[in-house]
C-alpha cells in the first residue's frame, strides 16, 4: 500500500513551525472561527484561496467547485452560503474565478467529457446569454478569458439572488457580494467591480 509518508512529514513540520511562531496559535484557533470572507472559486490547484490573500487559517470560509460555479440547484453550495451568512456571519462574499480556467476552457471547446458536461452545460448557459459579445471574439485564450469574467458575474448575481441573501440584506445585515478573478500567470487578483451590499 501506498503511503502518505511525505505528507504526515510536510504537515508535522508545518504544525510544529507555527506553533514555534505561536505556541497558542491552535488552541486558540480551536475555540471558534470568525472568518470575514467566503470565498467562492475554482477547485483549480493553483488558486489556494487563504495563501493567495496572505491570510491565516480560521481568516477564510471556503468553497470550491469546477469553474466557480453557483447554482440554485447546488445544495452543496447554497448549504455553505447559508451557513456562512447566517451563522459565520462573514462581511464579504468573493466569487472568484481565474483566467485559463480548465471548465471554462471545456465549455467552450466542443468535445464530449463525460459527466462533466452536465456541469459545463451552466456555463455554456452564460456564453449563450452573452452570445454575440463573445461570438465577436476572435482569439480563442481571449475568448475564454471573457467567458470567465462573464461567468463570475453570472454567478455573482446567482449569490445575490439566494434567498437568505435577500433576507440578510433585509434585515440590514452587513454584508457585501464580490466579483473577482485571478491570473494564474502573476498571481494578482482583479476586482470586476460589481459589487453589491443590497
Ligand atoms: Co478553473
């Protein structure tokens, strides 16, 4: 049997350097989390949420799914969402997703891929909401590029349309919705500027 030597290594080195740093680091941590953001991006490996915004463990609420997607029929998601909101309580909702994204690069490149295509089928949705905009673009890596800002923004508006979203914002809760997306080739992040607290 294959074992997972390396990484009981790697984390045991990780767990005893952190607490050199703060030896109450996890005790603490272990009380409660109160995160302010939920982030919601890609499964991509190369886009871990709480490195790339140089926070610490407990400082971020997590979900990630293929292509950053938020669905109405997604229980998985909205069950996080809901969670967050109303009992996290975070201040901020960041739907991220990133250029050269692999679902996106899927939806858009004819080919059949088993179960997943049921998934890209959402994101074949929003190129067919925005057809003409993208049928115009003739650069196959800017074409995805655009799919995946138009995609974060139909997903942001999926957020802002949940009904304990609503609900929050009746009940003047703090609390704001998000559109980013990330380069994987520099590591910076952009802000789409469609955020939203109402
Ligand atoms: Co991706």
């Amino acid at each position: 049997m294959k074992q997972l030597t390396e990484l009981f290594e790697k984390n045991n080195a990780w767990a005893t350097g952190v607490t050199t740093h703060n030896p109450e680091f996890f005790t603490e941590l272990a009380k409660q989390q109160s995160p302010k953001y939920l982030w919601i991006g890609c499964s991509d490996s190369r886009i871990p949420a709480t490195q790339l915004l140089g926070l610490q463990p407990g400082e971020v609420f997590v979900h990630r799914n293929i292509a950053n997607m938020v669905l109405h029929t997604d229980l998985n998601c909205l069950s996080v969402i809901q969670y967050a909101v109303d009992v996290v309580k975070v201040k901020h909702i960041i739907v991220c997703g990133h250029y050269g994204c692999g679902g996106i690069n899927a939806a858009l490149d004819g080919q059949e891929h088993g179960v997943i295509d049921n998934w890209l089928r959402h994101i074949q949705d929003v190129y067919h909401h925005h057809q003409q905009e993208l049928d115009a673009v003739q650069d196959a890596e800017e074409k995805s590029c655009l799919l995946s800002e138009k995609n974060v923004m139909a997903q942001v508006t999926h957020v802002c349309e949940a009904p304990f979203i609503k609900k929050a914002w009746q009940a003047k809760q703090d609390l704001t919705v998000h559109g980013l997306i990330y380069t994987l080739k520099s590591g910076l992040l952009k802000d789409l500027k469609i955020s939203r607290n109402h």
